[in-house]
C-alpha cells in the first residue's frame, strides 16, 4: 500500500499537525535569524521578513568585526580536553557502579544521583573561590580540570545503564585469558560500549561549545574569549549590531548542527538502548 492509498487515523492526523506545529516553532526562530543576517542595519527593523538585498557579505564582515578564529582556536583548547576527559572518566566511573562490588554502592550511587537535582548556581560561588584561591582565574583551567573528576552524574548513569546490559561472561573469559580489569575496560567494555559514548560526546560537545556562563565567569582576558563570549562583543553601551550578530550567531551554531545531523543515529540508538536496561 502506498501512500496516496494509505489512510490515516484521526489520531495520527492528529499527531502529524502536533509535529507540523512543533517544527514551525522551532523553525520560525531559526530562518528570522538566518534572514537578519543578510540584511542591512536600515531594514533589520522593518515589517517584511525577507531581506531586500541580500548582503553574503555581512558574513565575511562579522568574521573580521571580532577576532573570531582565535575566539575558535580558545573554544577547540577547551572543548578537546573537556570531551576526552568527560567521556573517559565517566566510563570509567560508570564501570565501576556497573561491575564492581563494594559496601555502599548502591548509597553512594542515589547520592551521584542526588546530585542531578542540584542547581549550578549552588556551587557556583564555592567553586570559583576555590579557583580563585587557586589562582586558576582568567585561564582555562576552571573550564577543563573539572571534566576530568567524574564527567558527570547523568554521562555515568546513561553508560552506567548500557554496561549492565553487556554479558559478565565476557569479563569472566577476559580474566581466564589473564586481563586485568582496566584491560578488560579498555578492550572490552569502551569499544561494545560506543552508543552511550558517542551520545556523551555529543551531550558534552553542545554544552562546552554553547557555554556562555562558565567563560563568562572564568575568563576577563578579551584574547581568550570563547566563541559563545564572543559573540557579546557584537552588543554596543547604546546600540546592537543585529545583522553582524545574526550572522556571526550563524556561523557558530553551524558545527554544532552538523555534528549533531552526522552522528544523530548513534545519538538515539545509545539514549534507547540505555533507557532500556532496567536495574
């Protein structure tokens, strides 16, 4: 049966107008940005949606406005350790609860949990005076050490759950053939283990990419701006820069939408397969 033979219940209409509607929302947002940043200063202010003249080269002018490939150059400094050290340290950490059997796991266990319902804003002053003290203020460091102590309550119970679902007879041959158990994490476990790795990576590289409040917090240099800052510098004391700060916002959310499109099937297959272990 094909489609223009195919019938559709009043509920999967339903459904269908519901998906429809939740598209335009996100959509609308999206193509007024992208269109804002071809437009002139003049007409980002006028009634009609679509630019007049479309200025291409608005795009080469937000790139020379502000230092922008070094602003990417800080963002890929902190990015690259934080993606290493959150993915790995949360395996590792996720192995641990997974396999392992000692007095209070399951206590210590709600209490990482625990910490989930926890806001930032909690920890914020702590943190920051324990780097302050450390002298770890404008560098960044406060943005990439702290990647490396866990990765993450959720990263930890998401591979947590996928480790559980993985045969405890594998381990069991792997200590016949002699493994110890940090062998058996990295040549077994990490590589059955990619789903959930590769959705953390993906959950890690939209969280450092987009962060705005920890350099905000962290960095007072101008030279070591992360894209995300960076951006800010498009906003004047009396006036805004739409167009250039439409355009600029463009060109950084760009990797982002194409890692995310590139790995989306590992993404959803690695967020159903550990939501479907129980335990």
């Amino acid at each position: 049966m094909n489609l223009a033979t195919k019938r559709f219940s009043p509920a999967q209409i339903l459904s269908l107008l519901i998906l429809i509607a939740g598209a335009a929302v996100v959509l609308v947002p999206l193509l007024w940005t992208f269109f804002t940043s071809l437009k002139t200063p003049a007409e980002v202010f006028k009634d009609n949606f679509l630019p007049e003249k479309w200025l291409w080269s608005n795009y080469s002018d937000a790139v020379q406005a502000i230092p922008f490939f070094n602003f990417l150059l800080n963002t890929l400094t902190i990015l690259v350790p934080v993606l290493i050290g959150t993915v790995f340290s949360s395996a590792l950490c996720a192995y641990g609860f997974a396999r392992f059997r000692f007095k209070g796991k399951k206590t210590l266990f709600l209490v990482l949990l625990a910490t989930m319902m926890l806001p930032s804003q909690v920890t914020m002053i702590p943190m920051f005076i324990m780097f302050k003290e450390a002298g770890w203020v404008d560098t960044f460091l406060p943005l990439i050490v702290p990647a490396f102590f866990g990765g993450g309550a959720f990263n930890i119970f998401l591979i947590r759950q996928f480790i559980r679902g993985i045969p405890r007879d594998l381990d069991e041959s792997a200590f016949v053939d002699g493994a110890n158990r940090m062998q058996i994490f990295i040549r077994i476990i990490l590589p059955l283990s990619m789903p959930p790795l590769i959705a953390v990576s993906i959950f890690t590289f939209m969280g450092v990419w987009n962060d705005f409040q920890g350099p905000l917090i962290y960095l007072n240099s101008n030279e070591k701006y992360t894209l995300a800052l960076g951006l800010s510098m498009f906003k004047g004391l009396y006036n805004v820069e739409w167009n250039m700060l439409m355009a600029a916002t463009i060109l950084v959310m760009l990797p982002a939408l194409i890692v995310f499109f590139a790995v989306q099937k590992y993404f959803i297959e690695g967020i159903s397969i550990s939501s479907a272990v129980k335990g």
